[in-house]
C-alpha cells in the first residue's frame, strides 16, 4: 500500500484526533505509512472576534479540502462539529469513527458546578447554542464571548477573565484535560451540538484504496446517530452559529433523536423528540414538527 498524506489542522485538539484516527488505522493495517501534513485554516487565523459575527460555515475546513481535492493530502480528520453539510463535489465522509463523550462539560475557577455558580458570575462562551440554554436556567449569570483553542480558553479562566467556561467534554478528553472540569452537564439540561463529540474523516470519492481503509474504523452506530443530527440541522440551513441542538442514540435499531431550537437570551425554547428507523426522514420530520411550532421565527432573529 502506498503512503497515506493525512492534512490536519495545527491545534492541539486537532493534532491529537488526526493521531487517534492514524492509531486506530494502524491497529487494523499494521504496516501502513503515512505522512503528516499540516494545514493552516481561515478559522485557525481569526482569534478575536466572535465566530458567530463573522457568520462563515466551514471556517475550518476550506483549505483542508482543497487540498485533498487537488492530491496534497489523502485523508482528513474533522471534529463532525465544524463539518458543514455541504461538501464539495469529488469529496466524502470515508468513516465516522466511534463517538466520544457527547455531553458539554462546566469548568469554574473555584470549582462551582452550574448550580452553585454565584448570581453575576461571568461564564464564557462563544456558542449560541450554549448561551440559550445556560440562561434558560440560570438566568441571573453574564454570558460573554471567548475565542482561542481549548488550551487558550482554559487559561483564560485561570487568570481570571471568566469565573466559568463551557466545553466539549470529548475535547478536554482527547487532549487528556479534565483538571478543570467541575461538573459534565447531562444532555437533559445541556443538548449538545449536532455532531458533537463524533470525528469526521474526509476523502476522494474516487479514492478506492483510502476508502478501503477508512470503513475498517467506521462505527455505524455513530454513522447513523450523526447522519439524524445533521439532516435535522440541515433542515434549518444552519451551522454550529445558531442557538440548535440535537442529540440522537440508537436503542433497539430504532433512532431515538431530540432537537431543540433556543433564542440566544433563553427565553424561548421548542424542544421535541422523535423515534423511528429512517433517520434522515427522522432528522427532517423533527425539524418540520419545529418549524411548525415556530423554530424558523425564532431563529431569523438570530440569523446573519
Ligand atoms: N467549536 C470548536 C470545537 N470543535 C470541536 C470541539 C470539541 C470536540 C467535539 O465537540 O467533538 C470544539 C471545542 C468545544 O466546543 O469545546
């Protein structure tokens, strides 16, 4: 077999899901090789204002896939997160692998879950989505925006700037950083983002040798559970910008998909959940039972 190039963004986060990936290949093909090249997107670049102002899908992975479209690179590895539903032609998802953690996590300063956080604190986050709901119930607490890598928001909180910030669970885990979590918050109280906690690995539809590859770590539990997530979203023609959630499980091979749809003060939530075996018809039949009850109104006064 030939060398796999496998692009990855920089950040530590990304480094070590691109490594993840390449020891999971490893473990089902002993003998591949593969070469790491690294990709500097227009996301990577844009740390101080907020990525909902500057409003663009897929800040991450534009460059990640043109390099892969013109031979650079053979395989990329994507948080499912950032992955926008339209993928240009030539491309596609080669595996989903094996989902992490999908709740969001609660890291404080002096160690305060969610509750106990004192009225006034200031909690970071730069996701509509966890705003909604964190003021949904506790509305006496400031939300304001932070920008940086995992690590960079961390340490912004140590020194001070945050009493509190809200973070995947399944990245503080991959980069093996769980000193400041004080509290997972269930998907009861927090609905994670679509695709939250999954990883995306992206190739050359044409690409039959890497393709080969990629569905040996294929999990297609995960494959269908993300596959409800983003058809529900994608029903919204949204990104991981606006204030939506989904969480899907398979129970039973039926998928069991909730969706939510917030205003950014908290105020308004429409909330449902469906069950069934299709799951992309299970995606858009839970999105048209929440337009139906007024997800689209609240959501263009959202939208850029
Ligand atoms: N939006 C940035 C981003 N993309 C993926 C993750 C974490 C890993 C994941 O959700 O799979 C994060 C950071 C965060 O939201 O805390």
């Amino acid at each position: 077999m030939r060398t796999i190039v496998v692009g990855t963004r920089k950040s530590k986060l990304a480094m070590t899901q691109t490594n993840w990936v390449i020891d999971r290949l490893k473990e089902m093909e002993p003998n591949l090789t593969v070469e790491l090249e690294k990709i500097v997107t227009k996301g990577d670049k844009i740390l101080d204002v907020t990525l909902s102002k500057v409003g663009g899908k897929g800040l991450f992975v534009k460059e990640i896939e043109s390099a892969l479209l013109n031979g650079e690179i053979d395989l990329a590895v994507h948080s499912m997160k950032d992955l926008p539903a339209e993928m240009p032609e030539g491309l596609m998802i080669g595996a989903i692998p094996v989902r992490e953690d999908v709740r969001d996590c609660f890291l404080s300063r002096d160690g305060s879950t969610l509750e106990e956080l004192p009225s006034g604190a200031i909690v970071g986050t730069s996701s509509l989505r966890r705003q909604a709901q964190i003021l949904a119930i506790r509305p006496d607490l400031r939300v304001e925006s932070i920008r940086g890598n995992i690590d960079t928001r961390v340490q912004k909180m140590r020194d001070g700037q945050f009493d509190a910030i809200i973070l995947a669970t399944a990245g503080l885990n991959r980069i093996s950083w769980q000193e400041d979590i004080a509290e997972l918050i269930s998907v009861k109280t927090m609905l994670p983002a679509v695709g939250q906690g999954a990883l995306a690995i992206q190739c050359r539809e044409g690409d039959r040798e890497t393709r080969a590859l990629l569905v040996k770590i294929n999990h297609e539990e995960t494959a269908r559970a993300v596959r409800a997530e983003r058809a529900f979203l994608q029903a919204f023609n949204g990104g991981c910008h606006l204030p939506i959630a989904a969480y899907a499980q398979i129970c039973e091979n039926q998928v069991h998909l909730k969706g939510l749809v917030g205003d950014p003060a908290g105020k308004k939530m429409i909330a449902d959940t469906i069950i069934g075996k299709n799951e992309i018809k299970m995606g858009q039949e839970l999105a048209n039972r929440l337009i139906e009850l007024g997800a689209d109104e609240l959501l263009a006064s959202v939208s850029v």
